[in-house]
C-alpha cells in the first residue's frame, strides 16, 4: 500500500481489543520512525514514555478524554519535551553528534553559541512551546508507521498534563508531557468512527496557490 492508502485506512481509534497486544517487533518499528523524526537544530528535544503497566494506565486515565482507550490499548506512547533549553543540552547532542561522525572536537561551536545566546534570552515557557512543536513532528511518524503496520492508534491531547507529568515523575527527567498516541487494535464493535468517512477539506480549499 503507499503512504496516501495507508493515510486514509487509519482513523482516531475510539475503543480497543483490550486482550490484543501489538508485537514488540512492530511497537519498535513505530518508535523508530518516532525516534528519526527531525527536529529544530537536530536537538531532538522530546522523549517518549511507552507506558504498558495496567495500574499506572488507570492512573493515568483520570481526567482524560479517552479513559478507556487509555486503559485498554495496547500500550500508551507519552510525548513529552524539554522543559528548558540548557546550555548542558544542547552540548548533549552536539558533543554526540561530532563524536559519531569523527569530527574535530568544538566543530559545531560557533553553531551552538548562537543557540545558547537565542535561547538564554527567552523565558523556560517558550523553550517548552518550541520544544513541544517538534514532538509533533514525531508524533505524524508514529501516526503513519503504525498505518503501515496496520496498527490502530489514536493521537490524544485530551488528558491532564499535570497528573500525567506527576505519576511518571517527568518533572526529575526535565520533561513536560505534550500529547499521547494509544496503540493497539480497534474494537470494531464499539469503536464508532471505524466506519465513518474521512472528511478533510478538499484540495482546492486545503491547498492555497501563488
Ligand atoms: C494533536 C491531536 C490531538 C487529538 N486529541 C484527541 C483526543 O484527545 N481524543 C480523541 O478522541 N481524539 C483526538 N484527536 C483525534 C482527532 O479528533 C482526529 O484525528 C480528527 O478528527 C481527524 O480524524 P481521523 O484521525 O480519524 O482522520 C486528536 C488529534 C490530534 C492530531
């Protein structure tokens, strides 16, 4: 099937087959589109939390507009992006990146300087908003890798922010949550969308021409 076919099959799951899992083979396959996703500066600013404990689910589904989907998917991925930009992060990733492609040691560091200068100037909550942009870049490659697999999801920003970021203590890992994607398989009895059409605006209306 190609990406277009694949784009259509898929739809905003509303109930899942609570006894059907998704292979760990195919759950790595989805987080590996999500992991090569790019990102602003190459700093690959969010993480994903895969969260398949039952009893943290429950808690996790307080507050959320899904609460069953939350509970009954196979597993939920949490995307969650950097509170702040550090100077100590953004060396992370360029100290990595110049290690493992074997250049000179400072290569990147009139690259990095800017960023540091560009970022001390705006306040954390800003940092938190470009960062969570780029979690949604991630959270399209998830969408469309689990397409191709045939694997349901939903993507979800209906939940509590702050309980979510309290029970899987994202705080300490410098982590604000930004939206969710239950994975799994639709419960074609209970999911009311399955059967409904696709509706998007037509290409005429989508797409502006100059
Ligand atoms: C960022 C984002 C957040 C969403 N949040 C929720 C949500 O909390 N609960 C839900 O049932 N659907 C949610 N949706 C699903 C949308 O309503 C759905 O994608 C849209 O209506 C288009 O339908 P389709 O995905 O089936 O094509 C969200 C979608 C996106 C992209």
């Amino acid at each position: 099937m190609s990406l277009i076919e694949d784009l259509n099959w898929r739809h905003a799951t509303k109930a899942y087959l609570p006894e059907k899992k998704v292979s760990e083979e195919n759950l790595t396959k989805i987080l590996e589109a999500t992991r090569l996703a790019p990102t602003s500066s190459g700093l690959q600013q969010f993480r994903v939390i895969v969260v398949e404990d039952k009893e943290l689910r429950k808690k996790l589904a307080i507050g959320s507009l899904n609460p069953e989907c939350m509970v009954e998917a196979s597993c939920v991925l949490v995307f969650a992006a950097w509170d702040e930009y550090t100077p100590e992060r953004i060396d992370a990733i360029y100290d990595r990146t110049t290690e493992e492609r074997n250049l000179p040691k400072g290569r990147f560091d009139s690259y990095t300087d800017k960023l540091k200068e560009m970022y001390a100037k705006q306040p954390k909550e800003e940092h938190f908003i470009h960062a969570a942009k780029q979690s949604y870049i991630g959270l399209g490659m998830a969408l469309a890798q689990a397409a191709e697999l045939k694997i349901d999801s939903t993507p979800a920003e209906g939940f509590d922010n702050k309980l979510v970021d309290t029970v899987l203590g994202l705080p300490e890992k410098g982590l604000k949550s930004v939206c969710l994607l239950y994975v799994g398989y639709s419960d074609k009895e209970r999911d009311w969308l399955a059967t409904m059409k696709k509706v998007r605006n037509p290409m005429d209306v989508f797409t502006i021409r100059m």
